[in-house]
C-alpha cells in the first residue's frame, strides 16, 4: 500500500543524508581530512626542527664567540701582570681589573646560555679559578714583586679556557647530529604517513564514488524501464534523501501509468466486445 510504502520511505530518510550536495561534501572531507591531518602534521614537524635549527646556530654562534672572549681577556690580564712586573707601574693593572670585569660578565652571559650540564660544570671551574687569581693579584697589587709568583697561574687558566672552548665545539657537533637524526626521523615519519593515508583517502573516494553514483544508476533504470513499458518492477533508490524522493516519485508515476495501462486493456476489450456482438 501507498501508506506502507511512505512509512518504508520514512524509515530510510532517517538512515541517509538529506541531500545529494550534502553527500559529496562529506565524500570531499572524509577523504581530504586524512591528508589535510597528514600535511599539518609535517607542518609541525618541520617548524619544531627550524625552530630548533635556529636555537642550535644561535647557540653555537653565541657559545664560540663568548669562549674566544674567554681565552682573549685571560691573554690580556696576564699580558697586564706582566707589563706590571716588568716595569713596576702600578697602574697597569687597570688593563686587568678591566678584563677581569669583561670576563666575568661574558662568562655569566654563557652560563645563561649553555642548556648542558657538563659546560655549565667547566664553567663553573673556570670561574672559580680565575675568581682565585683575582683574589691573589688583588692582594699583591701593592706589592709589584710579588706579582711574579702569579704569573704562572694564568697557564691552567687559559688552558682551562681552552678546554671550555673545545667541549663547545662538541657539543655543537652533538646537538648538529641530534638535528640530523631529528631530520631522518621526521622525513621518515612523512614517508610512511604517505604510504598509508593515501590508500586509505583512495578507497574512501571509492566507496563514496559508489555511493554517489549507485542512486543515478538507479533512477536512470527506473526511467529506461518506463520508457521500454516494463511497469511491474518497482523502483527503489538508496541515498541522500532527496534522491530517494525522487525514487519514489518515479514509483508514483510507475504506478499511475500502470493503472492506466490496466485501464486502456480494459477500454479495448470492452470495445472489442462490443465490435463483436450484433447490433
């Protein structure tokens, strides 16, 4: 009957889009979110390891410049000593206190700098023995002669200094590798990204192409029976809801050409019948 035909309908709306346009909307998102996800994914990547690349090159450029301004103020306060020992001018070792103040401070800027554990323990000694031969310079400043038994001290310093300098450089050397593995990894991640979204987004345009084309192929068979007079079959679409309106709008127009095709025999037996009997 027409009325459980409207329930049947009814109860298919309810499982399926509600229009056609809808449809190919969740076909393009569904199968465009997989890669969009995978391109914001390696978006991120990509900006962490520039973020980190940046961090990196500042850092070495930073650490080698401080590290050189180490060895450089250690030179010219020995140089100062000894200028003072030689000539026996006191006031020579202002060059001192004056790179004793720029040594301390560049070593406070690269203990804020250095993020490892083993420079900020080198540094720490460095500071201590230099901190130790202030202390002593100071307290022979009155006493030029005295200087002279201080001048062998700035050899473990700058030798110290040195060592600072060459574990800077390997450390730098680390964090470099680190960024290289950091890059294989990343690129790794991409690739295998790829390899299984891609197939995933072309089997979801499958089966949404099968979706979408599965209601068309079912009206225009609905349609081509009609036109042949193949009235018997009934017509059923599955899909967006609109479409399966019009299915069963197809079905109506199926069903009043049959009864009319039931009429129209009717009519012509009657006719015939009546051809047939005298007058």
């Amino acid at each position: 009957t027409e009325g459980g035909l409207a329930a049947n309908a009814l109860g298919r709306f309810r499982h399926n889009p509600k229009s056609f346009l809808k449809l190919i909307l969740l076909g393009f998102t569904l199968v465009g979110l997989p890669l969009i996800v995978a391109l914001i994914n390696s978006a991120v990547s990509i900006n962490r390891l520039a973020d980190q690349s940046r961090k990196a090159v500042y850092q070495a450029v930073q650490i080698t410049l401080a590290s050189h301004t180490l060895t450089n103020e250690i030179n010219i306060m020995e140089r100062s000593v000894r200028q003072t020992l030689i000539l026996g001018d006191e006031s020579l070792l202002e060059g001192y206190f004056q790179a004793h103040t720029k040594f301390g401070k560049t070593a406070t800027d690269l203990f804020q700098l250095s993020s490892r554990t083993e420079q900020k323990q080198m540094l720490e000694q460095l500071l201590s023995l230099e901190n130790a031969t202030f202390q002593k310079v100071s307290a022979a400043s009155q006493a030029p002669e005295k200087l002279r038994e201080l001048v062998k001290s700035f050899a473990p310093l700058l030798d110290s200094a040195r060592s600072f300098s060459a574990v800077g450089y390997a450390l730098i050397e680390l964090e470099v590798v680190e960024m290289q593995n950091m890059a294989e990894h990343a690129h790794t991640v991409m690739v295998w990204e790829l390899f299984a979204l891609i197939p995933f987004a072309i089997l979801l345009a499958l089966g949404f192409s099968v979706l979408i084309t599965r209601p068309i192929r079912q009206i225009d068979e609905a349609i081509r029976n009609m036109g042949q007079g193949e009235l018997s079959k009934t017509v059923r679409v599955d899909g967006p809801q609109d479409l399966m309106y019009l299915g069963e709008r197809l079905d109506w127009m199926r069903r009043r050409l049959l009864k009319l095709e039931e009429q129209k025999t009717k009519f012509l037996r009657h006719v015939s019948h009546e051809l047939k009997t005298p007058l």
